[in-house]
C-alpha cells in the first residue's frame, strides 16, 4: 500500500490517542473520536476505512523505523 498523505488534524488525533494508550488512559470518547476521523477521511478520498486505518497506524506508531 502506498504511503498515504492524512490531514494534520488525522494524525493529532492517532498521536494522541496512541500516547494515550500506551500511558494507559485511553478514552472510549477519544478512540471514538479517532474512529469517526478516520471514517470520514476514507469517504472523503473513496478509500477503504480499513485501509486508512491500517496505514494511519503504520504513519504514527511506526514513524521512527
């Protein structure tokens, strides 16, 4: 799957919650909220959400390697 350009807003939202997660604090609310982003950002390009959500993690939580 090619590298996908998300949105500035996309990305704060997974940082956010991913810090969240490892810190063990996550919120139904905030995975929620991610979840709904990431929902409309797949209808907004005619992806597929699973494949937003996949490479949206890859981009955050496997930014470094």
């Amino acid at each position: 799957m090619a590298d996908i350009d998300f949105p500035d807003d996309l990305l704060a939202l997974e940082r956010s919650a991913w810090a969240a997660h490892q810190e063990g604090r996550l919120t139904v609310e905030q995975a929620a909220a991610v979840q709904a982003r990431v929902t409309e950002y797949a209808e907004e390009t005619g992806m597929s959400r699973v494949d937003v959500e996949m490479g949206l993690k890859r981009a955050v939580r496997h930014a470094e390697g």
